[in-house]
C-alpha cells in the first residue's frame, strides 16, 4: 500500500510538513533537512488527512484563503 507525506505551502512561499497535528517549517536554518519526519498517510486514508490538513492550515495561516497541500509519495525499499 502507497504511503505519503503532505506538504503545506504558504503564502510566503515556505513548505511545511505535515506532523499529524500540524506542520513543521522544512528549509529551517536551524535545523538539519534530515531531522524531519513527517507523520505518513496511507493511501486509503489520503482524502479525510487531506481535508483535515487543510483545515489546519487555515486556522494557522488565516491569510491563506485556499491553502496547497502536496501528496509527496513515501518511497519504501
């Protein structure tokens, strides 16, 4: 079964990964590119994740009136 990350990207041009519960800023200064993990969606569940990332995203960018969210597809050796 396929897995995804979601990435958010805002107004500003910053992507963020989807944690579960929110999103992490990926492209940080502070912070090692690998050190991020972003909580993985099966495939099945995709669309309810989508929406409630979505969700999310407003409450947190209010200035982001129709927020992007990309489905990154996890590849698993």
């Amino acid at each position: 079964m396929l897995k995804y990350n979601l990435i958010y990207t805002s107004p500003g041009n910053d992507d963020y990964l989807w944690n579960g519960t929110g999103f992490d800023k990926l492209k940080s200064v502070d912070r090692e590119p690998l050190l991020f993990s972003g909580k993985s969606v099966k495939e099945d569940q995709l669309k309810e994740t989508l929406q409630k990332c979505k969700e999310t995203a407003r409450k947190l960018f209010p200035e982001d009136t129709d927020p992007t969210i990309k489905s990154v597809e996890v590849v698993v050796p």
